[in-house]
C-alpha cells in the first residue's frame, strides 16, 4: 500500500501556516549557512593554488552537512504507517550542574517504530520532562503496535485515525504539534495553543 497524500483540515490552518513559516525559515538559514561557509573557504583560499589544511578540514566537514540540509528539507513528507514496537527507557536525571546526577529522578524517553507504508521504517524518540510519568504511560498506551497511524509534515507526533485515549477513565485528545494530550472536548492546545486534529 503507498502512502497517500495527506494534508491538514482547513479547521487547521493555525498549523498548516506554522509548518510553512518553519519550512521557510529552515530554507533561509540553510542558504545563509551554505554561503557563509563559501565565503570562509574562500578567504582560507585566497592566493592558493589549492585547498590548505584548514580548508579541507572545513569543508570535509561541512560540505556533507549541506547536502544532507536540503535533503532533510526536501524529504519531510508526510505519511501513513503502522506501529511495529514501542519502548521505553527511564533514564537518571542529570541536572545542569557539574557531574550532579539526581537519581531519585528520571526521564523517559520514548522510541516509536514505524513501518511506513512506503517500506521505509521510520524510527522517531521522544525524551520527555524529567519525572513525566503519567505522560509516559499515555505516550505509551496511545501508541500501542499495531496501530495505523498519520504523520503530517513538518510535525513530529503522528496521530492515529481517532484522535482520543482512554487514561485513568478519561478521554484526552493529542497535541500532534507539541505532543501534549488535552481534553477531548478542547478545540485548542493549553500548552502550545494549536488547534487539536480530529
């Protein structure tokens, strides 16, 4: 089965012009970036016959890191697949301070496994706020194999075909652009204002 082509509800359009504003502004950092680094490796050139040390060093660095730039831009689509696995690891809380690990508290982090429906396995990790353990569990339980779900571009948390989970007896709804759950019967985000896909 190929991926069809998915696009938001026009009830979602505060989302769609988000995406745009970031696919927009991911393209100029990336041209501003691709001819600041032209400009460096030709002040490093001048007068040279060839690439110096420092130069080549540059842009063995860089040089791939511009190619893939555009291509993580161009290749953000979106997509439909089915959850294969789900895990999650808690891992000790490391606060700013030096060598300080508090291990009285932890963060989940969350990997989804997805099997896209172009073959491709699309593996996307979430490291949630230090003791998030409700949260997890719902990540968790939303999630579930098996499940058919959404994956709209320029976002980071697919959906699933109807919108809402049950946790400790209530329905919430997730927040596809911030990954929060809300209320099922909220129309907007409490956490990033975005208006929930139904």
């Amino acid at each position: 089965m190929k991926n069809e082509k998915l696009t938001l509800p026009i009830e979602n359009s505060d989302i769609i012009d988000r995406v745009n504003k970031r696919y927009i502004f991911n393209i100029i950092v990336t041209v501003v970036w691709c001819v600041a680094v032209i400009i460096i490796i030709t002040l490093f050139n001048v007068g040279a016959d060839s690439l110096t040390n420092t130069g080549v060093l540059i842009a063995t660095i860089v040089i791939p890191i511009l190619v893939l730039q555009p291509y993580r831009i161009l290749s953000d689509q979106a997509w439909t697949g089915t959850v294969r696995k789900v895990v999650r690891k808690d891992k000790p809380y490391k606060s700013t301070a030096p060598l300080h690990i508090d291990s009285s508290s932890i963060v989940p982090v969350i990997t989804l496994y997805i099997e896209r429906y172009d073959g491709i396995l699309a593996v996307k990790h979430y490291k949630l706020k230090r003791d998030a353990y409700q949260y997890a569990e719902a990540l968790v339980e939303y999630y579930k194999p098996d499940t058919v779900v959404h994956c709209y571009k320029g976002l980071e948390y697919p959906k699933k075909d109807e919108n809402i989970i049950q946790y400790n007896k209530f329905d919430y709804r997730l927040c596809i652009v911030c990954g929060n759950f809300g209320d099922w019967h909220d129309k907007q985000c409490k956490h990033c204002k975005s208006s929930f896909v139904e």
